[in-house]
C-alpha cells in the first residue's frame, strides 16, 4: 500500500502542476474543471490510504489538496480562472508535501529531495498532454501549440529524469554500488529504462512530429500509449528504489 500511496501522490503533484503550466488563454476552463476533479480523486484515495497506512500528518495534507482541487472546480465552474490558476497551484504544492511526508523526506535535499517529485511531473505531464490531446474533441478549434506546449513540458521532465537516473547509476567517490543481481531486479531494471527513459521520449517525440501534419487524434493515441510507457517506467523506478 505504501507504494501505490507514493505513486498517488506523485502523479497527483505531476497533473497539478501541469495545469498551472497550461496557456488559460487557449484552453477552455471545462479542460481545467475535469481535470481539477481527477486531482481530487487522487488526493482523496490518497488521504484514505495515508490515514491507515502511515504515521503523521500527510494524511491531512492530501485531505487539505482534495478540498482545494474541488474549490478550484467550482471557481473554474464559475468562470473564475485567476483564482481557478491558483487552486491548482496550491493543490501541487500540498501533495508536492504530502510525497514529501510519505517518503519521509520533508529535510532532504538535492537529488534525493528532487527524485520523486521529477518522477510526478513525468508521469503527470505525459497524462496530462494525453488528456489535453483528447479534449480537441471537444474543442476541435483550439489551438495545436497548446498540446505542442505540453509535450515539450513532459520531454523535459523526462530529460530531467534521465539526469537523474545516470546520477543515481554513478557510484561514489572510491566506492562501488551495491549489486542485486537477481532476475527479479535485472528484470525491473530493464522494463524501467526501456519503458520510461529510451521509450518514452521516442513516443513524445512521434506524438509531436504527427501534430505538424496536424492530425491530432493520432497524436492523442501515441500519447495514450507514451502515458501507458511513463506510468510504467515510474512505478518500476519505485518498486527498484524499495528494493533491497
């Protein structure tokens, strides 16, 4: 439970800061209203699992970015998008903490502090291009830049990934790495760097070159299959970290 509780959080923080990263002005606040409500059902199974799971407050942390996610629906609902902006904002940073107190890492710093919120914006930012590439069906007049916009966002989020995943595989200075050489972990560690380091960006890469056609629901199905590869690649990241 602890895992899937780390994972909630994470993509939670990704798709939240991915709607505050998305242009107001091109996207309609329905896109931001749905979206506000996955947040919430995220934050909300969050808080359930937190609660029974693990000690201190992250439990009421998630609760705290579940409430804002809904107040920011019913001001995007209402058509109040300054305010609306900054619900997603607060809703990121809250369950940016609650990974934080879930991982007990709220003093850490650096590569360790940086690592699972980097593994958030990846796996949210390449759902939330895929889910902002399915909403041209309901917008068929927006703008391309926009998804455009948004999967330059998740290649850099996979870039920032990938930095941190050859730091990780350097060893320190006159020492070595530990080796789990068991099936299980080799077999992991190959399904974590071909799903969500060399596959991933391979599959943006093809979502955005389809959009100069422009063909956007071709676009939307590479992206369904890059969200399936960045989700995987990052619950196999956790499972090899948790490892011993």
């Amino acid at each position: 439970m602890s895992l899937l509780l780390d994972f909630l959080c994470r993509f939670g923080w990704g798709l939240a800061a991915a709607l505050v990263l998305t242009p107001v002005a091109v996207v309609p606040a329905g896109f931001f209203r749905v979206n506000l409500l996955v947040v919430l059902g995220l934050a909300t199974f969050a808080a359930l699992v937190a609660r029974t799971t693990v000690a201190g407050p992250a439990w009421i942390v998630a609760v705290l970015a579940a409430v804002t996610a809904w107040l920011g629906s019913v001001l995007w609902l209402a058509a109040r998008p300054r305010a609306g902006l900054a619900c997603c904002a607060v809703a990121s940073l809250l369950l940016a903490a609650a990974t934080m107190l879930v991982q007990g890492r709220s003093g850490s710093t650096g590569a360790a502090f940086l690592a699972p919120l980097v593994s958030g914006l990846v796996s949210g930012t390449a759902v939330h291009a895929m889910l902002l590439g399915h909403w041209y069906l309901n917008a068929p007049g927006m703008s391309v830049a926009a998804l455009r916009r948004m999967i330059d966002l998740a290649l850099a989020a996979w870039g920032a990934q990938l930095l941190l995943a050859v730091w990780a595989a350097v060893p320190p200075a006159g020492g070595r790495l530990p080796v789990n050489a068991t099936p299980l972990v080799l077999s992991l560690a190959a399904l974590r760097w071909l799903a969500g380091l060399v596959g991933l960006p391979v599959l943006l890469v093809m979502a955005r070159k389809t959009l100069d056609i422009p063909n956007t629901q071709s676009a939307t199905g590479i992206l369904y299959v890059a969200s399936l590869a960045a989700i995987l690649g990052e619950l196999t990241g956790q499972l090899l970290q948790g490892s011993p």
